[in-house]
C-alpha cells in the first residue's frame, strides 16, 4: 500500500511521485490512497484521474484510518473520511 502526501519537498506532488511510480511494472497495481490537507473538492477528482485509490482528508480521524486503509486493500475505494460501516465491508479482525 502506498500512503501519500500532494505537497511534497523540492517541487514535488504527490501526483508527480504516483506517475513514477506507476510506471514500474512491479508497482503499477499495489493501492494507492492520498492523505491530504489540501482542497478535497478540487483534489478528489484528480487524485481518482491520477490511479489514486482513494482520498483520506487530514486531520485524519483516527476512529476511521486504519478501517479506510483496510477497505482499499481489500480493493475498495474510499473518497473522505466518511466512514460507515453500511458503506464499507467491515475488516474486524
């Protein structure tokens, strides 16, 4: 799983890395989820064009983290931290 920022040192995003990333055959399918302060109505999208599985808002509830992470591992989006247990398949374990 790869966890990342968009606001990155040296002029890097997020959205830069990813791409890079991507293009290593090895890395092309392990999920990738953004974890971001920035604008989520503006950021979603892209990070969704962008191979992005998902988009965890910061600050990062802590009660729904680990749950969202579980969900897109398991192969599901996750667009918020909107978590509900009605919504997402529960990963108890």
């Amino acid at each position: 799983m790869i966890i990342m920022d968009l606001m990155l040192a040296n002029g890097q995003s997020g959205y830069n890395i990813i791409e890079k990333i991507r293009q290593e055959p090895q890395f092309a399918n392990i999920p990738a989820v953004v974890v971001s302060a920035s604008d989520p109505t503006i950021e979603m999208n892209k990070a969704r064009d962008s191979g992005f599985q998902g988009y965890i808002p910061k600050p990062i509830n802590n009660y729904s983290f680990a749950k969202i992470i579980a969900a897109i591992i398991g192969g599901q989006q996750v667009w918020g931290d909107d978590f509900s247990e009605h919504e997402y398949q529960s990963y108890e374990g």
